[in-house]
C-alpha cells in the first residue's frame, strides 16, 4: 500500500468487519462504520437498511476502502439502494469488499466448487446474495471502482466455535453420512481482505474457506477431545428435531476449493484446516 492516509468504513460493523477493523487499525487505517444500533461506540453510525446513513458525505469523504456486510433484501442491495450515487462521487475509493456466501452455489451432492461454477442458490436468503453481488461487480464496473466479492464459507473463531458450544451445552452432533462442509477462521478471513486491499482486482470473486472440507459432527467430536469431555450423543439426521434453517443446512451438500485466495493473493491459512484453529482457541480458552 501506498503511504498515503488510509480510511476504511464499514457497512455493517458485524463480526468480520470488527476482526477487520482492529486489524486494520494497527496497519495504520483510520476505522469508522455502521451499525443497525450504534450504541456508545463513537466511531459508528446508524444503518438499518431502511433509511439513509445520515451526512453521509461528510462520513464517506477520505475513504479509500469500503467493506459491505450489509445482508441484502428481496428488494436488492440496501447500500446501494441508499448510497449508490454517494458511493460513486467519492473520489477517494480504491478498493471494495463485498460479503458474500458460499451458500450461492447450492446442493453439489458432495462435489467441489470454485470461483468458475455456475451458482444455484437453493433458498432465498442466497438468491439475495447472489442478486446482490451482481449489483455491486455492475457498479464497479460502471464507476470504475474495484470491487471483490468475497464468499464466506462457515465462520468461526473467537466465542463463535464448537468449544464454545460445547461448553455451553448447546453443541450437537448431526450424523448425515457423506455431508461436507466447508468453514473459515476469522482470523483469515481477515488475511484474505487484507490482502485484497493490497491487491485490488476489479470485479475479483474469491472463495474464503480452508482447505479440509470436513462433516460438522467431525469438528464437534475433535472439540470433545480437545475439552476432555465426552461428546454429545450421535443424532441421526433424518430422525433429529432441527430448525428449518438447521435443516437447510444439511440439506446441502459441497465442497469449496481456495486455490484462489492462494494463488492470486499470495495467501497463506494461519489455521487450513479446522484442527488447527479449534487447537489455538482451545489454548486462549486455557489461558482464560
């Protein structure tokens, strides 16, 4: 990166985008957002989808990055329902990041999926997605802006993971013979944007996942181990009480290739498979 003022804002001050901006900060970005509820934090401003960002000018003068983590409607991409004309008179803009879901690829019976195959959203909620990242690659194009979409596999990571629910009682193990699934450390999701930011690639899509695709009743069974403690019982899939988006879940079955991430951005995993990350969180759950 260049040594001029950095600014990143981010839509939707969620999870990922927290990771991202405490880890922007120490690169020496300048880090404000948006939340549905702001709350006391001083850096962040309302947006809840339904109304605009207020002074929005004011708040987007400077920036140079712009992530979106903002879920989309059946209406289509809330941001740029509100923001797309703001978006585009900003001069300063070199780079956006749009969330997505590797969720648009849908059912593959257990196959492996990258950045070339065709998507098939199989509910809604990822037609949304989908739809929305069209709006935001048509965007870029048109303003001449780099954007990248980014589809996130299952995330974990701090207070978010198997040990977690496992600790608190709420960990289940679903035994679907065959069912795959791919997930993603924050802490590399957070590598792979910054790494995109270094090197931004107009309409760029990546798939943000490591690299062992594995049945969640595996991750659950390993976290067991790690904690010392028996797991829970085994629940057969097609006799176990789920919710529909549990349900859902399972339904679909894929494995997600990240070759990608690796070969145009230089990436390498802190944590590529799940063993790995569960073993780090395991040790900062001991030290807590």
């Amino acid at each position: 990166m260049s040594d001029e003022p950095k600014k990143l804002f981010c839509i939707g001050l969620g999870y990922v985008a927290r990771a991202l901006a405490g880890a922007a900060v120490s690169k020496g970005f300048s880090v404000s957002g948006t939340k549905r509820d702001p709350g006391t934090e001083r850096y962040s401003y309302v947006f809840d989808g339904n109304t605009q960002i207020d002074d929005v000018g004011a708040v987007l003068a400077g920036t140079t990055h712009l992530l979106i983590s903002a879920p989309p409607d059946a209406a289509g991409d809330p941001v740029l329902r509100h923001h797309l004309l703001d978006i585009a008179a900003c001069g300063s803009l070199g780079w956006i990041g749009y969330l997505s879901s590797t969720g648009v690829y849908g059912d593959r019976d257990g196959g492996w999926v990258d950045e070339g195959t065709v998507p098939e959203p199989g509910s809604e909620t990822t037609e949304f997605r989908l739809a929305a990242e069209g709006q935001w690659l048509t965007t870029g194009a048109m303003h001449g802006i780099p954007v990248q979409i980014f589809r996130l596999a299952g995330i974990y990571g701090p207070a978010r993971n198997a040990l977690v629910q496992l600790r608190a009682g709420t960990a289940r193990r679903i035994v679907k013979p065959g069912h795959a699934f791919s997930r993603i450390h924050v802490v590399d999701i957070v590598g792979v944007l910054l790494a995109s930011m270094d090197r931004p690639h107009a309409g760029a899509i990546y798939n943000v996942c490591d690299d062992e695709p594995a049945d969640q009743s595996d991750v659950v069974t390993h976290a067991a181990e790690l904690l010392g403690i028996e797991p829970p019982q085994k629940e057969e899939f097609a006799n176990a009480d789920l919710s529909e988006a549990a349900r859902r879940f399972y339904s679909e079955n894929r494995r997600i290739d990240n070759r990608r991430i690796k070969q145009d951005l230089g990436v390498a995993l802190a944590y590529p498979t799940y063993r790995d990350g569960l073993a780090a969180l395991a040790r900062d759950l001991a030290v807590d």
